[in-house]
C-alpha cells in the first residue's frame, strides 16, 4: 500500500492528513495543501473533486511547497495511487480521433514529440502495457495527464482540453 500525507501550510506545517489509497474528495479533511510527504508509491493529485482539474504525478518525496510539485495553486480536492506495473511499457498514439490517422507505437520516453515525429497533437491513443505521463509541452514541463492501460478515443477522455502533447514518460515503479 501507499502513503502520501497532506499539509494545510508550507514545510510540512499545520493541519495533516494521511491518506492510504483513492479519495475522490479531498475537501473534508483539509482547506488547501502546501506540502506534501509521499512516503510510498506513485500518486496523481488532483486539483478538483473527482480526478477532475490539474493534474500532478508525484513519487516518493517531499515536496514543502505546492510549486515543488510544479502546482499552480494550494487547492488539492483528490488522490489516487497509481498501480503498479513491472515490465514493458507499449502504446499507440494517433493522429486523429476514434484511433484514426497515422498511428505511431511507443515503449519508451519521448522528450519531444515533435522533434521524433514530426507532429505534436494526439487525438486519440491506446494503452496496452504500463501507465503513461502525457505532458503539455517538451521535455516533460506543463499541464500533465495519467494514462493507465485502456482506450483513449478522444484527448478530453483523459482530461485535456487540448489535443497538443509536447512529450510522454512511462511511469517506472
């Protein structure tokens, strides 16, 4: 099992709250977070109830304040631990919607989606093996989205609202 605990106030000040697993609403147990402990697993915090809003992959660590986790405010209202995936990593990414246009196959990080393959918007993608980081812009910097194994018909099923992916990581356990 994981842990992640949350702090109301910088450098792991203030109120607390442990968390052991997925919590889809955060607000009960605390106000706003301005620093974080993951003490075991991979976890994707949330901005909004519901795995809704910004999205933030965080590993083992401390993190003293929200702009260590490259946040963009105090507000975190859900968690999930991501599972854990040993071995390879494999998916398809495609040039258009419902898994249409040019499709390229991937195992292994892109920095820079352009740079390799001369495009940068993904409308639709599959994953079969491993969970994926999808990140706004080159060399894993901006907004980020989790993709775990499944069907990805549409950029907004993941949560974007745009179809521009500047670099993709697998998350290694």
């Amino acid at each position: 099992m994981g842990k992640i605990i949350f702090y109301e106030d910088r450098n792991f000040q203030g109120h607390s709250y442990e968390c052991g697993g997925e919590c889809s609403d955060l607000h009960a147990h605390f106000r706003r977070c301005n620093s974080i402990k993951v003490e075991s697993g991979n976890w994707m915090v949330y901005e909004r109830p519901s795995y809704m809003g910004y999205q933030y992959f965080l590993k083992e660590g401390e993190f003293s304040d929200y702009q260590r986790w490259m946040g963009f405010n105090d507000c975190v209202r859900s968690c999930r631990m991501i599972p854990q995936h040993q071995g390879s990593h494999r998916m398809r990414i495609f040039e258009r919607s419902e898994f249409g246009g040019q499709m390229t196959e991937l195992t292994d990080d892109c920095p820079n989606l352009y740079e390799s393959f001369h495009y940068n918007d993904i409308y639709s993608c599959n994953v079969m093996e491993g969970s994926w980081l999808l990140y706004e812009h080159p060399n894993y910097r901006g907004r980020q989205y989790l993709l775990t194994p499944g069907e990805y018909r549409r950029y907004n099923e993941w949560g974007s609202m745009s179809a521009r992916v500047g670099s993709i990581r697998r998350i290694d356990m």
